[in-house]
C-alpha cells in the first residue's frame, strides 16, 4: 500500500513552492489581525468567495471581503479584543493548471486588551490558489469550517 506521504511532491521546486505558500498566509494573516481591510482584501481573487460558517452567507468578492474585515475590527475594538491566526499544517497539492490546493489549521487567539488570552476558534482552512499576472499567490476560493460546530 503507498501511503500519501510516499507520493507527495519533494524536491527543491516543491521546497520553494511551499515556502512561498507559507510567506503567503504569513502576510495574509497579519494583513487580517491588523485589519488593514483593503489589502487583506487584495491577496484574494477580484471574484474570490470566502465561506466561513459565521457569516450568513458567503463573502463574494474583495469588497464585500474589505467590508467584512472592517465589520470584524468594529466589533473586535467594541469588544476590547484582538484576534491572531495562527496557520499551519499546510497540505499543499498542486493541480495541472498550476491552482494550488491547500488544507490547513488555524488556531485563533483571542486576547482581552489588557487581560488574558485564550483560543478562540479551531478550523480546518480549504483554499485555492492561484497567481495574477504577476505571479502572485491569490485564494480564489476559501471553506473554512469550525471544529466546535457539526
């Protein structure tokens, strides 16, 4: 029987691939924790949908994403709270047009301005990525679902 792990990608071009993927979410993450809602907004596709079960309805597009990450620092500043994504254990497969999918974890951490931390939110994270024009990574498409909900 192979197992995954005996047939996924290795290599040097695999090995840089996956750094970049890891910068990519690096950076997008603390685009989102600071809330800087436009470029966070920007390192998704024009069309991008983002499905995270606490919205009602999926986010279609980056600005209706702008508006959402403002929406979440309002309540976050209301709350007196600040939220850190935490991404890792990246399954990175790539398809043969190039797209990337990627399952990871998020941990989110919750911290009281001026008080204790605690997690927050357990998620499995499902992307696809593509490049721009320029090569650079986009999600096109994010599931996101909670451990905490069936």
């Amino acid at each position: 029987m192979t197992t995954q792990l005996e047939t996924a990608p290795h290599g040097a071009a695999f090995a840089a691939l996956y750094a970049q993927v890891q910068q990519f979410y690096a950076h997008q993450m603390q685009l989102l924790d600071r809330h800087a809602a436009r470029e966070w907004a920007a390192t998704f596709t024009e069309d991008a949908l983002f499905d995270v079960p606490t919205l009602a309805e999926p986010v279609r597009g980056r600005a209706e994403l702008a508006a959402a990450c403002r929406g979440a620092a309002a309540r976050l500043a209301e709350a007196g709270e600040r939220h850190r994504h935490f991404m890792g254990m990246f399954d990175v497969a790539e398809r043969p047009d190039g797209a990337l999918d990627v399952r990871s974890y998020t941990t989110v951490y919750a911290s009281a301005v001026g008080g204790a931390s605690r997690v927050h939110r357990v998620c499995v994270c499902e992307d696809v990525l593509v490049r721009d024009a320029d090569g650079r990574l986009l999600v096109a498409t994010r599931k996101v679902t909670r451990d905490d909900l069936e």
